[in-house]
C-alpha cells in the first residue's frame, strides 16, 4: 500500500540512530544465548524476510549496474553487522560505536578540503586513544580490532548506500541488498553451529531485533542518503557513540569509565566540530 507519509532526511537519520542502539542492546542480550555469529544472521535473515514480503523487488528489472552496486552494497552491509556484532561481544557497545564510527568520521573529514577539519582529526585521535587498550585496562584487543574494522565497512556502506540510492529505488535496494547480505552471512551463523539452539522466545526477539536494526534504520538512511550527501550523513552520525552508550547503560547496565566516557565525547565533538566547520546539514 502506497503512503503519502515522508519523512525528512536528517529526522529519519535521528531516527534511525535510535532504533539502531536501542537494537543492538536487543542484540548483546543475545549473545549469551546464541552468539555473535547466530545473532547476525538472524537479525539479516528476518529483516531480509520481513522486506521481501513488504515490498517484494522485481529482480528481473535489475540492469548490470545496478547488480553490481546493490552487490557491493549487501556485501559491506553484511561484513558491517558480523564484525561489529563480534566486536561487542567482547566489549561495551558504547565504546565498540565509538571505535567503528572511525570509518565514517575519516570518510565525512577527508571528504572535506578544509585545514580546520585537521583539529578534529586530533580531536578523534585523541578519543581513540583513550579507548585504545594500550595497558592491561581490561578490553579486548581482539574487539577494538574488529570495532576498527566494522567502521571501515559502514564508510564503505555510506558511500556504496548513497551511489546506489540515485540508480534505483531505496526500499528495493534495502530488500535485495539484505537478501545479499543474508547470503553473506548465513555459512558464518551455521558454522557457528548455535542457530539449533532457536527457540520461539528467541526467533521473537530476532524478529524485534531485525525491525530495530536493520528493516527500519536502513529503509530510512537509505532514502536520506538519496537526499544528502555521504560527508553529510556521516556528520549526522555523530550521536551514534553517546545514543550507544546511553542504550547500553539503560537496557543492559554497562557502565564507562570516566576515561572512556571523555573518549566518547572527543569523538562526538570531532564530528559535531565537523559538522559546523564543513556547514555539512545543508542538503545536496
């Protein structure tokens, strides 16, 4: 059924931040019963599910283009969810936010020409560095990694997300892409060998997951990244870290210390110092 309902671009972004990490404290509560691995691919496969059944994409009206970067784009949306669900298995949510919004920060600074962007690149390095787990202060070296590298993968999302957005429409990218996504990272849940252990209490809370997670945060960025540019909606991103922290705090009592929580604010102040220096919320 069609809606005249839209929502504009940075209220859907907000939106969609709050979703996300009201999602992935849903997530961790999983991780004891499942795991990581099993988690993911329940939230993908359900929202894939969920999508095809709401909007149902007509595949043979794909051109070669538009395969190709609807491909790339499941790709690095599946890479992006297995690797941060398995970054916060092993440390708080907030700062595994606050590590993985690296990749978008680096993508909305150095899409910029502007000098000052430079003191918010020492801004974030110095966050960063707060978190690093330079000492025995007690987080895993394994999960800052694999924080790291799922912010890789979301800049490589942002801007796959917003090419992709301009050449078909945003909710058969979203479905098809899932789908893609799904198929990326179902070997990694059964070789996990926990997806057995689904129950339906579990596979309720997959489902409540993967409308958190994925089905309405990536319906929504998908069609604000079609209005704003990829520097624009990673400076929006910039309440990702603290919302995160906040989440986990309230649903399931993870608390930072003092140090981590001014790591935090270094890089949401990196990127909202971003934002104003760049004027990045004017739309494309």
């Amino acid at each position: 059924m069609k809606t005249k309902f839209h929502l504009p671009p940075i209220p859907a972004v907000l939106l969609s931040i709050i979703s996300v990490q009201c999602g992935a404290a849903i997530a961790k509560g999983l991780f004891p019963e499942i795991g990581a691995a099993a988690t993911a691919t329940l939230r993908i496969g359900l929202s894939a599910v969920i999508l095809w059944i709401v909007f149902r994409p007509n595949l043979s009206k794909l051109n070669a283009k538009q395969w190709k970067y609807v491909t790339l784009y499941g790709l690095s949306l599946g890479a992006m969810n297995l690797i941060f669900y398995m970054a916060i298995e092993r440390i708080p949510i907030g700062l595994g936010v606050t590590l993985e919004f690296v990749g978008p920060l680096v993508l909305a600074i150095f899409s910029s020409k502007k000098m000052t962007d430079f003191v918010w690149i020492i801004l974030a390095v110095v966050g960063i560095a707060l978190i690093a787990p330079w000492s025995s202060n007690g987080l895993n070296v394994v999960g800052v990694l694999l924080a790291l590298l799922a912010g890789g993968f979301w800049a490589a999302y942002i801007v796959l997300g917003g090419r992709i957005s301009k050449i078909m429409k945003g909710v058969d990218a979203v479905t098809i892409g899932m789908l893609i996504a799904t198929i990326f990272i179902l070997p990694f849940g059964i070789f996990d060998g926990r997806l057995a252990s689904l129950n339906p209490h579990l596979i309720g809370l997959g489902a409540a997951l993967a409308l958190l997670s994925s089905a309405i945060p990536f319906t929504l960025e998908i069609n604000a990244l079609k209005q704003l540019p990829a520097r624009t909606f990673s400076i929006l991103m910039s309440l990702e870290p603290a919302m995160a922290s906040l989440a986990a705090f309230v649903f399931l009592q993870e608390y930072l210390s003092v140090t981590e929580c001014i790591a935090v604010a270094c890089v949401v102040i990196a990127s909202a110092g971003s934002a104003i220096t760049s004027k990045g919320i004017e739309a494309k």
